[in-house]
C-alpha cells in the first residue's frame, strides 16, 4: 500500500529559510524541515511516506509561471518521491490560459490560498478558474478555515466552500486541514457528504478531538479523505501515527494513508 502525503511544502534552495524562518514567526510552530526539498524528504521516509505532495502557492501574479516552471523541473527529477502542484494568482490577467499550461506541463492540480493571495473563496472573480479546472479535470487544494496569517478574518469557511461546490459540481476541491482548520462543526454541517469536495487531514493531529475527526471521516464519501501533514508545520509521523491510531476500519486507513490519493491523482493526470 502506497502512504502519500498529499499536503506538503517544498521552496526553492535560495528562499527557503527566509520563507520559513518568515512563517515560523508569524505562527509560533517550530518547522520539522528547513523547508528545502533535501531535508523534506528524509522526513518523508522516515514517516514511511512513499510520496508527497509539494503544494505551491503563487503569493503575487509574477511568480506564478516561475512557479509552475519549478515545479514542472522537480517532478521530472525526482521520479514520484515528490509531486508538485502548480498555482495561479487571481489578479494574474492570464490565469485561466495558465491553467492550460499547468496541463500541459504535465502538473496534476493547483493550489490556492485565499488568505496569502487576497480573496474570499466564493469571489465571482475566481469563478472563471474553477470552471477551467473543472474542464481540464484539475483538481485545487484550498487552504480552508482559520490561518494565523490573517486570524480575524476566515478567507474560505465551510460555508463558502460548499456554495462553490454546488456552484462547480465538475470541480475537484482538496479543502485542506479536514474541511477548515478550526471550523469542524461547520465542516459538518455544510461540507460533509458533498461529492466532489475532498478532505485532507493536514495538521489536524494538533488540533482536532481525535472524536470528531472520526465523526468527519464516517459523514464524508470514504475515498474522499486524504492523508496530509502541513510538513513542515507538522511532522509527518506525527500525521500518519494520528490515522493509524483511529478507531476506524482498517480498510478505512489504508484508504486515507494513500489508496485515494493514488487514485486522485491518476485520475487528475488522465
């Protein structure tokens, strides 16, 4: 059975400490990497992750094509250890013809975060995004719920996540930190059953009442939730040890640890 981390971040040598040091700051977590790829992936094995997920986040519209660029370079060099996501930026006037060229480069998904690129996730502006990706069968991983960048406002509620679920019903989301970090009653009242919304379980470890998590994950379609760690904001162990230890169907773990990813993302690179 392949174990894939499907919420991973990775930058490039030359500004990972500064963007780590940067993030360590504002949310007081002590990194479990330096954030470059070579010391991720020791941590990845050592948590018997067979593969991560680099998530990449395009912060302002200019890095957005050196970012898909990179990320495109680091899944040919490294063979499936490490799966890079690309991104757009919703103020970058190409971002739709982007998405194209995501495709094309071979990338299986985006990533997007409302609260680091400026937007409430239910903005009529994203809609032209969320409709391509729903045509070329991209699925988005959303950061979702609270976010120490910007505590006082939630960019993507569950709520609002579920409007543009409804809204794209061919579109794949991937709402990160099981529907919304901190949010999990919410999560439950409006998110959990809904089809084409996935839940990965980023960073839960250190937040979540392990009954709850349970409740979530019975509510929601069982090939529909997906192991995550937030590396290096959460130890990947740590991540896989908090799925082992639940009180679910082993066929159930086997199926968050990496059969749904695996299948996502077949299908995403179809």
């Amino acid at each position: 059975m392949p174990v894939i981390d499907f919420h991973v971040h990775t930058f490039p040598d030359a500004i990972a400490e500064r963007a780590v040091k940067k993030l360590a700051d504002i949310s007081g977590i002590t990194p479990s990497t330096d954030g470059t790829v070579g010391a991720t992936l020791p941590v990845l094995r050592h948590a018997r992750v067979d593969t991560g997920v680099s998530l990449n986040i395009a912060t302002s519209p200019k890095q957005m094509h050196t970012i898909n660029d990179h990320a495109a370079v680091l899944n040919r060099e490294l063979g499936g250890r490490l799966v890079s996501f690309g991104s757009v930026h919703p103020d970058a006037p190409d971002a739709v013809e982007e998405l194209r060229r995501i495709k094309q480069l071979g990338l299986p998904g985006i990533k997007l975060h409302p609260d680091y690129q400026g937007f409430m996730v239910d903005e009529e502006r994203l809609f032209p995004i969320y409709e391509m990706c729903g045509e070329l069968g991209l699925p988005i991983v959303f950061h979702a719920g609270w976010d120490c960048y910007s505590p006082e406002l939630i960019h993507n509620p569950p709520a609002r996540s579920a409007r543009v679920a409804k809204l794209f019903p061919r579109t794949r989301m991937v709402l990160a930190h099981l529907g919304g970090l901190k949010q999990w009653d919410e999560v439950e009242r409006h998110l959990c059953g809904l089809e084409n919304v996935y839940f990965d379980t980023a960073i839960i470890a250190s937040y979540i009442d392990p009954a709850q998590a349970v409740r979530v994950m019975r509510n929601h379609p069982a090939d529909h939730v997906l192991l995550g760690s937030d590396c290096p904001w959460e130890d990947p162990a740590v991540s896989v040890a908090f799925i082992e230890n639940l009180p679910v169907s082993e066929r159930r773990k086997r199926q968050i640890l990496g059969e749904n990813a695996q299948r996502l993302l077949r299908q995403a690179l179809q």
